[in-house]
C-alpha cells in the first residue's frame, strides 16, 4: 500500500484541508479542516507606511522559485515567539516533491547575496494557500507578503488562505470566516484558470505597490 504523497496532498487542498504536525520532531501529519479559517482580502490589503517605504525603496532582492528548500527550512528554524515548529521530516518531503510539480512555490527576500526572509505555498486554481514565513532582517518576509500580494493580484487569483488569524496577519486586514463560506471561496477560485508567479520577472517596489493600489 502506497503511502500519503503529493498527488493526496494536492486532492486536500482542492477540498480545503492542509496538514500539519505537533512538532519538528512528531513524524506524524494531521489533516485540519478547522470550523473556522483565515484568509487575508487581495482587496484592500493594507500596508503599513513604515512597510510601504522598505518596498519602495527595494530594500530586497525578490525572487521566485529560486531557493524553495532553503525558505522551508528556514520557516522550520525556531524564532523569537516561535520556539516549536510544526514543520516536520514529513512534512519537508511533501512540499519538495510539490514544488517539483510546480505546485509549491516561494518569495524570497535576497539581501547582500544572502537569503534573509520569504514565504512559501502552494497554488491551485485562482488560490494560495500561505504555509509560513520567517525573516533575518527587519521586513524581509513583510516585504515579501507584499510581492506576493502584488503577483496574485496580477495573476487574477481571487482567495489567499492563511489557515489561521495572527495578530501579526491581522495588521495586514486578514480576518476569520467560518468553514462554510471558505468552501464556497475556494470552489469559486479552483475555477480560475492561472499560474504562479504571473510576472516571472518579477516587479520592482513601485510596480507592486501599484499592482495592489490600483484596483483596491
């Protein structure tokens, strides 16, 4: 009998479930479908002004899809507020064999030579599913949040999935909606026919801040 890959992992995002583990050393892997979930509005997604700067001024490198691994494991690195992890040996397997199929994907924050924050996900349909982030230097996975915010909009995708509210997620206008209405968000957006990132090139600060201005 074949064990849970990708291919199982992709049919649970399309039904609106996601893993997690206990913790970096719990090899088990639970299925969520909480009764409530996050999700952060591509319209009216607010930024900061002391963020909006650090974008302008293209503080970092934004890149994609150029050091997959390398962000989720450092999502998995304990931090500040942070000490338990729930990204696990299972769990990193999964999403390397997602990114090689073109599912998973991550915003990096390059400064120096140096990877120093970003994000990573998984896309499906006119969705994101936000998985993690982490930062070394200040507003680096902010600054990422915002380019990938930008990518989304251009791309057409209409529901970025956050699992869950944190008050750091709420700055931004993320809010909570019970599990009914996610479905009926996520079966809109699994309509949508896109890809990730629109704009493989990428935006400068100007452009993205632009790209989330213009029609919020």
């Amino acid at each position: 009998m074949r064990g849970f890959g990708a291919e199982d992992l992709i049919e649970c995002y399309a039904r609106g479930v996601f893993p997690m583990a206990e913790g970096r050393d719990d090899p088990r892997i639970y299925l969520l479908d909480p009764d409530e979930r996050g999700v952060l509005p591509l319209e009216g997604f607010h930024i900061p002004r002391t963020l909006r700067k650090a974008v302008r001024q293209d503080a970092f490198d934004i890149r994609f899809d150029t050091a997959f691994e390398a962000v989720v494991a450092g999502c998995a690195e304990p931090a500040p507020g942070r000490e338990e992890t729930w990204i696990n040996d299972g769990i990193l397997s999964l999403y390397r064999e997602l990114f090689q199929l073109g599912f998973a994907h991550s915003v990096e924050s390059w400064q120096d030579g140096e990877l120093v924050g970003g994000l990573y996900g998984v896309s499906l349909g006119g969705a994101f599913f936000g998985e993690s982030m982490f930062s070394r230097r200040t507003d680096a996975s902010k600054v990422a949040l915002v380019h990938l915010i930008a990518q989304l909009k251009a791309g057409g995708f209409i529901l970025l999935d956050t699992q869950f509210t944190t008050e750091h997620l709420e700055r931004f206008g993320a809010i909570t909606i019970p599990r009914a209405m996610y479905h009926l968000r996520l079966a809109d957006a699994l309509k949508i026919k896109t890809g990730f990132p629109p704009v493989p090139e990428g935006m400068s600060g100007a452009q993205a801040l632009q790209s989330i201005t213009q029609t919020s």
